[in-house]
C-alpha cells in the first residue's frame, strides 16, 4: 500500500490536499485508523534503513505516505511560501515553531528542493524500537538534555559540520513540542549557527494541532482531523553581525502567521 516512490502534487509553490473520501472507519477512529498505518510505514521504512538501504529519496517518499495517511482520516493541508524553498540553491537553515510530531514527519517531503537534509533530535530518539533505524540513517544531531551547555556546543559543532557538506539542517529552538508560541523559549541557535556558516535562514510557522500532544496513544498523540495543518515558509533571512535582527524578524514572521491563522501565540501588532 505504501511502497514506491511518492511525491506530493505542488499548485503554484502551494500545496493543498485534494478531495479525499473518508471511509466510516476513519471517520469515527481517526487516532486508530491513522496510527495503524504511520507505524505500517514506519516500519517499513526501518527494514530498509536496517539494511542501508534508506536513503533521502525513500524517506521523503515516507514522508509522502504519511501525509497521504493523515488525509485519508480527514486532515486537510494548507502549505505555503515553498517558492522560497525553491529559490534557495546553498545549504541553508529551516527554523521555526515546533507544535507536534506531525512538522517532523512531513516537512522532509515538504523540503526536498533542499536534500540532503536532516534535524536536530533528542538523543532518546535514537534510541527508541525499530525507529532507531530510520532515524540513525538521517545523520542527525543528537543533544541529550542533560547540559544545556553540551547540547549547545554539539548543536553548533554538528551543524556547521553539516553545513559545510552541503546539509541543510531543521532546527526548533524551542527545543521540545509546545502548544502555544512564547517568543521567550524561541532560543537563537538558529540565527547564532547561521552566522556561523553565512547559510540563509528560511523561517517556517506551523500549525500542527491536527496531531496534538498526549491523549490515548500517549507520545503518538490524538488525531483531530477538525483541526487544519497549515505550515508557512517566508523570504530567506540572511544574518548580521550577531544575529539579533535575524532572530527579530523570525519571532515577527512566526507570529504574524499565527495571527493569521487564530493560532495561539500569534501577534497582530
């Protein structure tokens, strides 16, 4: 159901998800009946990485499925500014807020124009059952929470190491998955790795409470299909001196998406 390769149709550097038929099933267990096929997928993608065999374009198409996945219960994506994806032809920096698991698994498709690719984990994460797999095969950057000063060090030494192969790095400042955007958490890795390696910053606002924290499956999270995804790219942001214009303009974007939107947190000033 899940195999081959898959790409998501972009309207005009938009994407929005077509008209989907909802089966009875998914309409009345969404969580079930999405999360059913997301560790289908997962594991399917983990037998290739086990073998080496997963490289960027399978996981992009993973990537797909699961967007695919989230729609047939009833989500419906709202995705734009990926023109400004497009226009970037160095390594560059994604940063933006960080609501759910759900940004995570779908902005590899959603940023393909820039593979190869990769993020900034949690150490745990590599560690978890047959996830271990996928996640070990993308390279990422582990931090382990338990000095903020190493995991500052590790993030900065890891991504320009990175950037400098031509790897272009995701990164939440706001470190773990919040509900709300509070521009006190939102930390200047991003702006302080970007002055580092002179890469762009493509600032990025999501919405992701379709796959919001907790409930029945725990880390896996409840499905609300009421609720729209909706991710936003802006204008490449290039920094100055120590970043703090870089970093400004980033908050500003983010929250006057989610003003926007009637998210929580946003701005309208």
């Amino acid at each position: 159901m899940f195999s081959g390769v898959a790409k998501l149709d972009f309207d005009n550097d938009e994407y929005r998800s077509p008209p989907t038929r909802v089966g009875w099933f998914a309409r009345w267990f969404p969580s079930l009946s999405f999360h059913c096929r997301f560790l289908w997928i997962v594991l399917a993608a983990s037998r290739l990485a086990k073998h080496g065999l997963y490289d960027d374009q399978a996981w992009q198409s993973s990537c797909t499925n699961i967007v695919r996945a989230l729609e047939r219960v009833g989500a419906r994506f709202e995705v734009t500014g990926l023109n400004h994806v497009r226009e970037v032809t160095t390594p560059c920096l994604v940063v933006g807020n960080h609501n759910s698991t759900l940004e995570t698994v779908v902005l590899p498709e959603l940023l393909r124009d820039l593979s190869p690719l990769t993020f900034v984990v949690f150490q745990r994460l590599l560690e978890v059952p047959v996830f271990k797999y996928v996640m070990r095969s993308r390279d990422p950057i582990a931090v382990r929470q338990i000095s903020a000063r190493d995991d500052f060090k590790a993030m900065l030494t890891g991504g320009v190491e990175r950037i400098e192969r031509g790897v272009s790095l995701i990164v939440f400042p706001e470190g773990d998955r919040m509900s709300t955007f509070e521009r006190a958490k939102f930390n200047t890795i991003g702006v302080k790795l970007a002055a580092r390696t002179q890469a762009p910053i493509i600032p990025l606002a999501v919405h992701t409470h379709a796959w919001p924290m907790g409930g029945p499956f725990g880390y896996l999270g409840r499905i609300d299909p009421s609720q729209p995804v909706r991710l936003a790219f802006g204008p490449p942001i290039h920094t100055t001196d120590r970043g703090a214009a870089a970093q400004d303009a980033l908050i500003a974007f983010i929250e006057a998406k989610l003003a926007e939107w009637g998210s929580p947190g946003g701005c309208s000033t």
